[in-house]
C-alpha cells in the first residue's frame, strides 16, 4: 500500500492526527498493534485542556464532549485541614473540561468510517524502515500475512513502549528521565464524586486525589510503594485509605462503591529528543511521559499532534517543509514546561521516603505561600488550565 503518512498507533494522539490530516484532504492510514475494546478498556487521563477540548471541536466530533464534559472552573489542593482552591476560570478566565480519555478515543473511533480515516487494528510486528530517506515504509504483519506501507512521513503515535522511538539511532538523540519513588493505585467506581472539584491532597499517609469522570462516576487515586501489588489492595481497604488522606469533609461525602477498574501506574517524567528524526516525527507518549498529578499526558499528545498535522498539512498542500524541520524544537518548547509543572506539582503534593524535616517544612511553606498569594495561583492555573500553543 501506498500513503502520504504512515501514523504507528491508534491511541489518542494516532486517531486525532488521522482525523486532522484526512479533514485537510491528506492521505493517510494508522497502524495498531491492539484491538478497539482493548485499547477502551484502558482507564487513563481525565482532564482537557482547552487545546484538545477545541482540536475536537473544529473537527466537528466534540458533540457528546459537549454535552456530556464537566467543564471546571477550580479545583483544590489539601494540606492538612487547609483546603485551598485554585479558581482557574477567574485567574485565567478559562477553564477545564472532565471528560474520560476512553470518551475522546471512543468518538474518535466512531468517526472513522464517515471521515474516510483507515485504521488497521491487530496488526503484529510493526516495524520502521529508512526512516532517514525521502521514502520511509512500514512493515507488519496481520493474520499470517506481511504487508508493507510505503509513505513519505512516518508518524510515531505508538505510545511509550512502541517501536518508533527506537527508529531514531542512539547518537543522534538524549533522553531525559526522572523515575519516582511511588506509583499511583486508581480506582474507578459508579458513585456519584465526592466534591464538585477536584482534590489533592498531601496527607501525612501519602498522596491521594479525588476525580471524576462523571456525575455518577467517580475516579480516585493514592501513591503506593513501587512493590505493592493491586491484589493487596481490596476496595475497603483502598476506601478506608483515601477517606483517612483526603480528610474529614471529602471523607463525609464520599459514597464507596465496587471498583470498575483498579490498577497500579508508575510516575515518571521522561523526554527524548529531537522529535523529528529524517521523515519521522514523534507525538504524545512516543516521546514524553509526565507524572499524572498536572493531568498533561493528553493534552502535550494533543498539541504535539496539532503542531505536527500544520507542519505535515504545510508540506503537502503548500509545499512548505519549513514547519516540518521547525517540528521538534516547537513541540519539545512546550513539552518542557508541561514537564516543569507535572514534576513541580508531583514534588509538591507528594511525601517523598528520602524527605525529612526541611522538604517538608518546604512544601508547607510553599502551600502557604500559594494559600494568600494571587501570583502564585495564577502562574499554577495557568500551566494547569494548558500553556498557549
Ligand atoms: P497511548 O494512549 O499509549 O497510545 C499508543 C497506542 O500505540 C499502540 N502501540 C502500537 N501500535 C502498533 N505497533 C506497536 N508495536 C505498538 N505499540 C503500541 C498502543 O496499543 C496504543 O493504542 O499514547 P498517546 O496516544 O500518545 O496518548 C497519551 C495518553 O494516553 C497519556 O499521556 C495520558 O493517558 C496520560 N494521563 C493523563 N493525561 C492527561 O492529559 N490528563 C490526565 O488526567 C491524565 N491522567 C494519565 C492519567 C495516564 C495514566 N496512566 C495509566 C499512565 C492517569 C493515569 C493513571
Ligand atoms: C483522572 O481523573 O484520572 C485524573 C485527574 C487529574 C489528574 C490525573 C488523573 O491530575
């Protein structure tokens, strides 16, 4: 088969790239090692930013986005007894929408056929070739058969562990990484949510946030060791766990419920550049992975796939490779302050085993100097509400 663009995963990142790229009348087909329900069965990101709240909007799939997304003008950190509340939508005058990852995927998905956007899903072996060269392809095989995909870009969407990162030669790239002491444990569950808004909190016990995905749905996190398992964790404990860290007034109000979904997710921040690489761009996860506690996972997938469908976009319809050559050094800009705020927010909120009295004393003097300081919580809303694109 031949394409303009070979896009390697079905994710979020992969489907809003191919949407972007077929509304623009660019040729293009995604490649996904997973099946559909596998990949709706992943219980990720819950919060949008504007920029992915309106790249689903001009492509005119933001219908059930409207009108079933909690838009959020605040949310709160919890220190203690001390409730402070960010107010985004005055500080900023925007706001952020509640709205499940597994929703956007699942719009998305539902689009494909009407807009003409091909994937091809199961498909095993999925491996990069001449991506240096002006005619890259793409190899896999499905139900016993090889095919190969032949392109002038590749775009990797493939998430962390995919295989396109990997295409880019190890003397021409740098990693960055910070891996952290714990990992969060979530549970999702059909209760209605404990507050309005968002809480984080920093318990003595740990870190703990109280989300949602709904009015009736809600979506808890607390950190645990690396070493603990799921299996350790039985609902009543995990409740009994978040009742104590989220503290009195949310413990009041919260409804426990069985788990839908329970699973352990590590924290790291990691960066790999450049982005581009010949006729390979990286977008979301392929290249970076935050701490979840900014809730910008998805939000850098979608403005990396937004500079990405301009530059591709630039390229085939006004012959323009400018923006193609500019693709690593626009993205990475705005990835490294998303990184800054994740890995500011994670240090903040978390109680890290090497910390003693003075990072404490650190964290509680900062909290305080957020508490009585509009500067101080309009720079948080800012990067929390999403960075200018
Ligand atoms: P994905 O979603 O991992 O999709 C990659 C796709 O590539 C496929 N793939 C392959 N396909 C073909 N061949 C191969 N060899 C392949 N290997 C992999 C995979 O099957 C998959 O379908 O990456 P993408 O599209 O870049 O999207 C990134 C987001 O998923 C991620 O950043 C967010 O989920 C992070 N995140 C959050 N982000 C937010 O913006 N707000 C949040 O509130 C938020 N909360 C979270 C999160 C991530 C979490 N976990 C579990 C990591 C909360 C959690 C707990
Ligand atoms: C979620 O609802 O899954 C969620 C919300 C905010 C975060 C991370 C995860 O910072």
């Amino acid at each position: 088969m031949r394409t303009q663009i070979c896009i390697i995963g079905a994710g979020p990142a992969g489907l809003l790239l191919g949407h972007l790229l077929r509304a623009e009348g660019v040729e293009c087909v995604v490649i996904e090692r997973q099946t559909p329900d596998y990949i709706l069965g992943r219980i990720r990101a819950g919060v949008l930013e504007e920029i992915t709240v309106s790249l689903m909007a001009r492509l005119g799939l933001d219908a059930r986005l409207k009108a079933e997304g909690l838009p959020h003008g605040g949310f709160n950190l919890a220190d203690g007894e001390r409730l402070i509340r960010i107010d985004i939508a005055d500080l900023t005058g925007k706001q952020v929408v509640v709205y499940g990852q597994t929703e956007v995927t699942r719009d998305l998905m539902a689009a494909r056929e009407e807009r003409g956007l091909e994937v091809v899903y199961e498909a095993a072996d999925v491996a990069l070739h001449d991506v240096e060269s002006d005619a890259p392809f793409v190899t896999y095989t499905k139900e016993g058969t090889e095919h190969r995909v032949d392109a002038r870009f590749v775009v990797g969407c493939d998430g962390f562990h995919g295989p396109s990162r990997k295409a880019i030669p190890a003397n021409v790239a740098k990693e960055y990484l910070r891996e952290y002491p714990f990992g969060w444990l979530g549970i999702l569950a059909d209760v209605p949510p404990c507050n309005h808004e968002l809480i984080y909190a920093n318990h003595e016990r740990g870190f703990a946030l109280a989300s949602m995905r709904s009015e009736s749905r809600s979506r808890y996190y607390v950190d645990v060791p690396l070493t603990d398992r799921v299996e350790e964790w039985s609902d009543e404990r995990l409740w009994d766990e978040l009742a104590v860290r989220l503290g009195p007034e949310a413990a009041a109000h919260m409804t426990r419920g069985p788990a839908i979904e329970k699973s352990i997710a590590p924290l790291r921040s990691y960066v790999f550049a450049p982005m581009r690489h010949g006729s390979l761009l990286l977008c979301g996860d392929a290249a970076h992975i935050v701490p979840p506690t900014g809730a910008k996972g998805l939000n850098l997938a979608a403005s990396d796939v937004h500079y990405a469908a301009e530059a591709l976009t630039g390229y085939f319809r006004r012959n323009d490779a400018g923006a193609i050559a500019a693709y690593s050094d626009t993205a990475l800009a705005r990835v490294w302050k998303s990184e800054r705020f994740s890995w500011s927010l994670t240090r903040l909120m978390h109680r890290f085993p090497e910390d003693g009295p003075f990072e404490r004393a650190m964290q509680v003097a900062e909290l305080d100097y957020i508490a009585t300081s509009r500067a101080a919580q309009t720079a948080i809303a800012e990067n929390y509400v999403g960075l200018p694109i």
